[in-house]
C-alpha cells in the first residue's frame, strides 16, 4: 500500500496535483480551439473578400462585353445606313 491509500491529507495533495494538470490541459485546449476558431473566421473574412473580388471582376468581364456588342451592334448600323444611303443615290 502506498502511504497515498492510508493518509487522507496525501491523497488530498495527491488529488489536487492530479485536478490542477487535467485543468492545466483544459486551458491548453481551450486556448487551442480559440485559435483554431480565430483562424476559421479569418480564413472565412479572406474566402467572402475573394468571392467579392471575383464577382466585381465578372462583373468589369461583362460591363466590357456589353461595350464591345454595343460598339459593334453601332458599327453594323452605321454600315447599314451607308449602304442605304449608297443605294438611294446610286437609283
């Protein structure tokens, strides 16, 4: 037998040397998922600034496109015109 299993004030000792490192450990892991959970909200800010990102470049993708049919629907009808007024002359 261990003088821990016949004296109370041992065991006593004992016990509270045992609780302070199981505490010592929750407070390590507590810390851990603080962490943890700081880095997860940081990465989630970083993955919606990104997607604001894309989109605003979808978004110049496609205000470019629309200039371009816009220029180019323009250029047909200044070819269209020209060739009517050609044709009006020319009869």
């Amino acid at each position: 037998m261990s003088k821990e299993d016949t004296d109370l004030a041992t065991h006593v000792e004992i016990c509270a040397i045992r609780y302070k490192g199981i505490e010592d450990k929750f407070d390590d892991v507590e810390k851990r998922l603080n962490k943890i959970e700081s880095d997860v909200n940081s990465l989630s800010h970083q993955i919606q600034s990104n997607f604001l990102e894309i989109k605003l470049a979808i978004e110049k993708a496609n205000n470019r496109r629309d200039v371009q049919v816009i220029a180019s629907m323009g250029t047909v009808a200044v070819a269209v015109i020209t060739a009517i007024g050609y044709w009006i002359v020319q009869h």
